[in-house]
C-alpha cells in the first residue's frame, strides 16, 4: 500500500464556483453553502482518493485560490511547486473561460518542466439554460492543453468528485513512471 501527497491548484476567475466544488468534495456531498463570502486567500482543503484497483492512495493538498488578479502574486507564492492542477470556470460566462489559458499558464510557470496533470471543470452544469460555453469547445480546449474536461454542478452535487479522482489517479500514474525509470 503507497500513499502519496499531492498539491492541487484550484484556479480560475472570481464566482466560478471554486469554493463550492472543493467544499463539495471534500465533505462528500454533505456541504453545500448557499451563500458564500468571495475567497480572499489560499484555503487549503484535504482529502484522501482511493485509487481503484490498487491498494494506493493519494491524499490531495487542495489549493482553493481567489480569482481576483488582485490577489495573484500572492498566491503564487503559496501555491509553490504543484503536483496537479485543475482550472474552473462558469459555463455561463464566456469571460471566465477565456481566462482559463491565463490560470493555467501562471501555474504550468511554477512547474519547473515538470508534466502537471490537470483537468478543465465547467461549473455550474444545473444552469444549462443559461449556457454561453458550448461542452465541445471547452472539451477541444481542454485536449488541446493536455487536460481532462469535466462539468459539474456542486449545487446538485453532480459530478464534482469526477475531477479530483482524476487528478488523484494521474498523479499516482505519474509517480508510477518515474518510479520504474
């Protein structure tokens, strides 16, 4: 049985929904807050994935960061070396996926060369009527930048594990190569 600890950047713009998908995790469904005070610091979040088929696990270091550029400098001095990265935006809100290439780049930058595994989430999926981010477009970015894409809806509780358990299992595959090289 291995055990491996992995840091998560939790990225994206302000009101995206950030909060509410970690939270949401974290507590297995049984949190979700209606009302939320705007994130003005790193929030660090913990939990442990099971990885399927293997007696392993990876406990996540989860990065909650405020989206205000206000607030960037800061939090790359937090964030330090990530281990996974996942980039969160409204799918209501063309502007908060156009920001996405920005969050991503600002944490690849700290990755010092090394492969990050992430994954794209569209948040807020129960207000699909309102949608302004088509699933294909953001599932074509996502590839594109060598991430998995995920929507999820922390309010419904639908999907939002999806992301994490991905991330947990990239990372356990990666720490897999490097230990038979």
């Amino acid at each position: 049985m291995v055990k491996l600890r992995a840091k998560c950047i939790l990225v994206g713009d302000a009101a995206v929904g950030k909060s509410a998908l970690s939270q949401m995790f974290r507590s297995d469904g049984a949190h979700f807050q209606k009302m939320y005070s705007m994130t003005t610091g790193v929030e660090l979040l913990t939990k442990c994935v099971n990885i399927p088929n293997t007696s392993d696990s990876v406990e996540l270091y989860i990065f909650d960061s405020p989206g205000k550029e206000i607030f960037a400098e800061f939090c790359e001095k937090m964030w330090g070396q990530p281990s996974v990265v996942c980039v969160a935006f409204d799918i209501t809100s063309t502007a908060s996926f156009s920001s996405c290439g920005r969050w991503l780049e600002r944490v690849r930058a700290l990755s010092q060369g090394l492969q990050v595994p992430g994954v794209l989430v569209g948040t807020k999926s129960d207000l699909s009527s309102r949608r302004e981010v088509e699933a294909t477009v953001a599932q074509e970015w996502a590839q594109s930048q060598g991430l998995e894409y995920f929507e999820t809806s922390a309010k419904e509780m639908e999907n939002c594990d999806a992301p994490f358990v991905c991330l947990a299992q990239g990372f356990h595959a990666l720490q897999n190569q490097i230990e038979t090289v």
